[in-house]
C-alpha cells in the first residue's frame, strides 16, 4: 500500500496495519524526544516515558505556575500528533470493519497502548481474504462451543493468568501501578470476552457479563489467596469493573464484525494474535512501569469546623485530647485505622505529639508551635493503614506498609466573631497507588472522616469547658 505525507492528516479512507503500527511507533519516539528536549532544554527537568502517565512533581499547595506553563508547553505540542493519531486510528477502524466510536480508547491512559497493539495485530477484511482461515486446533477441543462451557473456560485461562500477573506485579516489582489497576482489568475483560466468543458471536450482555465476572473471579481469588482483604478489594472494584467493561465493549466489537466466517467467532489470526498480544505486552507494561518508578505525588486534605469557644480554649485539646468514644462511622467499622487519643511529650518546638490510632502511634515532633493559633508537625512514624477483613488470623499486604504515607499536618486555629473559632486540620501524604486521582479520591475521603473524628471531639470537648467556665 502506497503512502503519502498528506495520509497524516487524512480521516477518510482504511490504512493497513503495517503502516498504522510503522507511523504510530516513528510518531511517538519523535513526540517523546521533542518532549525529552524541551523539558530538559527549556524547564530543566527530566523526563521519561512514564511522566505522561504522572506529569507531576506537585508542590504540596497544588500546581504551581511553573508546572502549569510546562503542562500547557506539552498539550500545544501534542495537538498535531493527536489529530495525526486520531485520523490513523479511524481509517484503521474502517479497515477492520470496527465502529468509528471506538476512537474513545485512543484518549484512555494506558488502555490507548493495549488499544494500539490490537489495532496493529487486527487484519483488515481484505488481509482475511473471502476463504475460511484455519481455526486453532488446540481452542477447538479446549472451549466448548456451548455458551456456558465457553464462559466458564474462558474464565479458567483469564483469572488464573491474571492472578500470575498479580503476583508479578505486587510481590515481584513492588508496584501497585498503572499496569495493575488499569492494564490488567481491561485486559482480563477484552481477553475473556474474546475466548468466549471464540466459537460464534455473543450478545453483548453475555460478553459485559463474562468481563466482569473475570474480575470479580480474580477478586475471590486473591481474597482466598490471603493477597487482599475485603476493604481493599472493595475500593478496587469500580475502576476494575469499569475497565473490564471497557475491554469487553472492545472483545465484543471484535467479535461482531460484519461479513464473518459461517458459524462466526474468533476464527482468523488476528483476533488469535491479539490475545497473544495481550500475554505479552502486560508484563512487559508492568516491568516498564517498576523501572520508571513514578514519584508519587504530595497531596493535602483540610477539614474545618466552626467551635462555640475562643482560641484560647480550644488551643489546650488540639495540642493533646484524652481517649474518645468507639468510632460509630462506617469506614472505621469496616478496618480503617482511626484516631483513639493523643498524648504530648513537652511542650514548643521539639516536642514529641503521639497521635494513637486503632492500629498503633503516630509519632509526630512539633516544628510550629504558635499558641493559640498555628501547631504544625511533621510525621516520622506511620502505623499500619487499615486492618483488613480477613478469615486469616494475619494479613499484610504489600500496600499497607508505605504505600500510603502521612508527612505532616497541622492545626490552625481561627478566631471569629461572638468567642468563636474555627478549627483547621490538615494533612500532607503521599501514596504510591496508581492511576493516583482514583485513589485519591479514596484516599481523601478517608482521611476527610479520620479529621472529622478528631475536630468533632475537640469541639465537644472545648464547647463543654466553655459552657462550665460561664457557668462557674
């Protein structure tokens, strides 16, 4: 097939999978070095294939202006590459007789790559030919051709691989990663949905159901495996069954298209090299993603809550509180660590603050000490997070020991009008969990409640000294 430079820009028309994978791969090498130079050359800051994937170091405020020119420098170059991609993948969905809405997987973090591979292995119509390609012999006998066998052997070559994968990723690399929580799932949903429509086309119900029973099999598997517990799983399994779904939709669409062989199904070596694709690219993914070892970002949490006492009074039950009541919110029930009391050793800068949870002490030396408005601390000893739900007398997953890490945090103190104030907790933590906006959103409404628990007892507690000084 010949090709032209103007072929960049085309979106009518079909391209071959050769020329799709060739432009696709020159593209990318030559964005990622013009990226490479203007970020050593202009910003003076590295950066490598994974920085797409966590553009980051964030300054503990938010995104600084010198961060947001950088970004902004990046997309403007990006635009001609995008359309450039945008157009290529289209013209190769009319080659494969998939539908143009598929383009959506060229947007999606990491799912774009895995979205890439297949689309480069995928033959168009006319590679198939109009004769019947020869079938796998060894799929033949292995996937029964009746819906249910097939489900249910698709699910006996998916989880168990991906349980393997699991174990590479968590035990071997160390990485709660990208190619974890985002690779993983969506491909566990595209390959089962593949090996299930092997045989003939499915409905689109049955496929969005197989995917999603992959994961919830994985799930089950590394609960009874004592990899997980039940808390963890639980905060997994949206992003996971989401993105299985995802690569079901793309499995399913695969397996639909037009003008198939009689009897239908996964009978050419395309959609055969795909899978091998996948087998392939997602360990692959993940040791790429342990040798690049993200950085994970610093973010901040601040709750507030208005107190019906001066500073003055306030200011002695943030430094150090007395034991609280059980916890009564649901989180907490479930595993999550939570605050007990806190206990001061000294008093000013220097002094040792050690906040006990349910899990064990923070030990937190004060490096601001401005009474009664501002105490600040630094962090150099987390406890364990959570304690899991587990049938196992023990369970330590890899994760609970400094995935997720406080840094700091203070307490401001906010004189108002009528003896008021207003009461400020924050807190600085990194985690090492990615995508890392998912996680932050569980993770900030954790820590969100963990700072309610504790500014809701202070406030209690100082309203009633206040409510008794006026009375005496």
């Amino acid at each position: 097939m010949s090709f032209h430079i103007s072929d960049l820009w085309r979106w009518d028309g079909t391209v071959g999978r050769g020329v799709y994978a060739g432009v696709g791969l020159a593209g990318f090498a030559f964005k990622h070095n013009l990226d490479r130079l203007v970020a050593w050359g202009i910003f003076h800051r590295p950066w490598g294939l994974f920085n797409y994937l966590n553009p980051g170091p964030e300054s503990v405020n938010g995104m600084d202006h010198q961060n947001i020119v950088f970004l902004g420098t990046l997309v403007a170059l990006a635009l001609p590459f995008i359309w450039t991609g945008v157009c290529l993948t289209a013209r190769r969905l009319r080659s494969t007789h998939l539908p143009i809405w598929l383009l959506i997987f060229f947007f999606l973090p990491l799912v774009n790559l895995i979205f890439f591979i297949i689309m480069a292995l995928l033959p168009a119509r006319s590679e198939e030919g109009e004769q019947k390609t020869p079938r796998n012999p060894m799929l033949d006998r292995l996937i029964p051709d009746h819906p249910l066998g097939a489900a249910l052997m698709a699910q006996l070559l998916v989880v168990p691989a991906s349980l393997m994968a699991v174990f590479l990723s968590v035990t071997g690399l160390g990485r709660y990663g990208w190619g974890l929580f985002v690779g993983l799932p969506f491909s566990m949903g595209l390959g089962s949905v593949l090996l299930f429509g092997y045989h003939r086309q499915r409905t689109l119900a049955a496929c969005l159901g197989v995917a999603c029973l992959s994961v919830a099999l994985l799930g089950a598997a590394l609960f009874a495996f004592a990899m997980e517990g039940v808390v963890c799983l639980m905060m997994a399994a949206p992003l996971g069954l989401i993105l299985a779904c995802l690569g079901g939709l793309l499995g399913y669409s695969i397996q639909r298209r037009p003008n198939l062989n009689p009897g239908g199904g996964l009978n050419r070596s395309g959609e055969a090299a795909s899978l091998i694709g996948l087998v392939i690219s997602l360990p692959a993914l993940m040791g790429a993603e342990s040798l690049a070892d993200l950085e994970a970002p610093v973010y901040s949490v601040t709750s507030s809550v208005i107190i019906q006492a001066p500073p003055e009074r306030v200011w002695p039950k943030v430094i150090q509180f007395n034991r609280m009541p059980p916890p009564t919110e649901f989180i907490f029930k479930m595993g999550v660590a939570y605050p007990i009391q806190a206990r001061l050793d000294g008093q000013g800068v220097g002094a040792i603050r050690r906040c006990v949870f349910s899990t064990g002490p923070f030990i937190e030396p004060i490096t601001c000490w401005d009474e009664p408005r501002r105490l600040a601390f630094s962090v150099t000893s987390n406890p364990d997070p959570l304690q899991e739900w587990t049938p196992y007398r023990e369970l330590h997953p890899p994760h609970a020991n400094g995935y997720m890490v406080s840094q700091g945090g203070e307490f401001r103190l906010v004189p108002l009008e009528g003896g008021r104030t207003r009461l400020d907790g924050t807190t600085w933590y990194r985690h090492g969990l990615w995508p890392g906006l998912y996680w932050k959103w569980w993770s900030d409404g954790i820590i969100h409640t963990i700072h309610l628990r504790v500014l809701h007892f202070i406030q209690n507690e100082a309203e009633s000294d206040s409510a008794q000084a006026h009375r005496g």
